[in-house]
C-alpha cells in the first residue's frame, strides 16, 4: 500500500489526473471551528479518474442527464493509501465502474493523509475539506446533479465518507455566503470505521487481540490507540472521539 502525494498527480496508462481546488467558501459551521483549531487549510488536491473497460477515463464537462458518478475516498487508517492505480485500493475503483452501465466513472480523490511522524501533518479535518472539494468538484465544475452522486468509501474513507454526507445535510441550503450543494442521492460505505473512540476496545475484543490487520501499527507498537488514530485526531485527542458530538452539544446548551 503507497503513500499519497497530494502535491503532484503521477501519470498512469489508464486513469486522467485531475487538478481540484480547495474550498474555503464552503467551510461553515462546526467545521469552520475545527480547521481553525487544527490549523488546517483548504489546499488544491489531485484526483484520479477510473472508467469503464472501454470508455475513456475522465467523462465529458457536459454530463449526460441523470448519469450517475462515484466520489471514492480510499481506505488507510488515514495515514496510508493513495486513489492513484499503482496503490492497492485502485482495484475498488475499477470495481465500482463495472457494476452498472449507468455509473461509468469513478473520481478518487487523493486526500492528504495524517501522520505523526517524524512531524504532526495533516490532522482533522484537512481530509474531509478535501474530501468537500471533491465533491464540489464533481457538482460545480463537471455539472453533476447532487442526486446523481454516489459517495463511496471503504474503512478510513468510509468515516470520510459518512463525514461529509453529514455535513452537506446539517448544513442544506448554507448559510449566507456559504452556498453548499445539496447532498448526494446516494452513500455507499464498505467496512467502515465509523467510531473512532475506545467503545470497542474492550477486553477480548479484535480491537485488542487481532494481529494480523494489513495496516498493523508499525510507530506505538500498540494495537489501541493505533498511530492513524492519533494522528487523524491531532490536537483535538482521544478526548474528542469519546466524548462524541451528541455529548459536547449538550454539555454546551
């Protein structure tokens, strides 16, 4: 599994790369807060273009009406990973294009991935503002009709997945000088991980015992709190993905 690198698109036979802008005029709500927290910013990210056997990779500006299209968020434990075809996840992509006539192309978006080490980079939410852009991408430069979008994610890219789907409905219709599109008509998560708090990691749990996870965490040595964990969450801690959002709303009211 390759690291991504989203600060330049690699050529590959079979896909287009694509150039996405970032999207600070979309970044309201809680959202706004945690970036702000964080230190993180909207950044212009690359993205990669699956198609069918037999079609070209990128569709047309102009999309056929009521064509349907994927936005996949690869998996990674959101350290590892990349939507490139060389990296391991591809093979979902190409998966995807090939289960309906009517969906013929995949957007991948190579989000920027957290770490640790040997410096913090990238923690919550600088993959989910990119994640955001993708979808911006999708509805306001390639003309895509919010209904017609498939949101996919597989593991880490099924949180990001869940994310953002939520974050375009609490946050429907905007709010002024925030115009964000509508969600899309469709959300498809494959093995995802949800809930990043220690509610699993009990005693006898795969969370605790299981050894043999393909993304085994190679820095704490420890199999709860995993590095990917720590390093997503950043400044924010543990803490935040316990206490959950229900929690902090209502302590704060």
């Amino acid at each position: 599994m390759s690291a991504a690198s989203e600060v330049a698109i690699w050529p590959a036979s079979d896909v287009e790369g694509v150039w996405m802008d970032g999207v600070p005029h979309l970044i309201t709500a809680e959202l706004e807060i945690f970036a702000a927290i964080a230190n993180v910013e909207p950044a212009r990210i690359p993205g990669y273009w699956y198609g069918k056997k037999g079609a070209l990779p990128k569709p047309i500006k102009q999309t056929s009406p009521r064509q349907r299209v994927f936005l996949y968020l690869h998996g990674g434990a959101f350290i590892y990973g990349s939507a490139h075809p060389k990296d391991l996840s591809s093979y979902i992509s190409r998966s995807l294009v090939e289960l309906s006539d009517d969906v013929p192309h995949v957007l991948a978006v190579e989000y920027r991935l957290s770490s640790i080490y040997p410096h913090p980079r990238h923690p919550f939410p600088a993959a989910l503002l990119d994640s955001l852009a993708g979808y911006n991408y999708l509805v306001n430069v390639m003309g895509y009709n919010p209904s017609d979008i498939i949101v996919a994610g597989d593991s880490a890219g099924g949180n990001l997945a869940l994310a953002l789907v939520r974050y375009l409905i609490e946050n429907n219709g905007g709010t002024a000088g925030t115009p964000l599109p509508a969600p899309p008509g469709h959300l498809l998560l494959i093995s995802p991980c949800p809930d990043l708090s220690n509610s699993h990691a009990k005693p006898g749990s795969a969370a605790v015992t299981y050894d043999m996870d393909l993304l085994s965490d190679r820095y704490t040595g420890k199999r709860y709190p995993p590095c990917g964990l720590l390093a997503y969450l950043g400044p924010f801690g543990l803490g935040m993905a316990v206490v959950g959002r229900s929690k902090r709303r209502e302590d704060a009211s």
